[in-house]
C-alpha cells in the first residue's frame, strides 16, 4: 500500500509513504506513482491521541506513547503488483 500524505506534523510537507508486503516501510519526498486510488483519510494527531477519518474504514482512535500534532489529509493506493 502507498499513503500520498500532505500536511503538517511529518518530516515533509507531502510525501509518499511505502508499505511493503514484508512489513517494511520507507517514505519519499513528494508525490510517488503510480497510484491506484483506494480510499481517503484524514489524520489529526493531538497529543497522545489520533482520530482518523476514513471513507471505507470509517473511524478510527487510538493511543500513542509520544506526544505530537498533525493534521494530516492522505489517499490510500493500492499496491499494482500481483
């Protein structure tokens, strides 16, 4: 999966962050392809919770160990490889 990402509270202002079937993850500046649209989201991260918004997993909470602020508006794209 790939999250295109813009907003503030991550290391740039729009990235792309990869997810690979491994677990692994790396993220690049900018907006990386190809896409395949999936879902949109919506990230605020307000001390130590996060809210997220999606429009096909609806909404999420949850808690984290580190205090931070973001606001973020992402589109999930599916992985093209088979």
């Amino acid at each position: 999966m790939k999250f295109i990402e813009f907003g503030i509270g991550n290391r740039w202002f729009v990235r792309t962050e990869t997810e690979s079937a491994d677990g692994t993850e790396f993220e690049e500046k900018g907006i990386v392809g190809p896409i395949s649209f999936h879902s949109f989201y919506v990230r605020i991260w307000i001390g130590k919770t996060v809210v997220i918004v999606d429009t096909k997993e609806g909404l999420k909470t949850s808690k984290k160990k580190r205090n931070a602020f973001k606001l973020i508006v992402g589109v999930v794209s599916r992985s093209l490889v088979k």
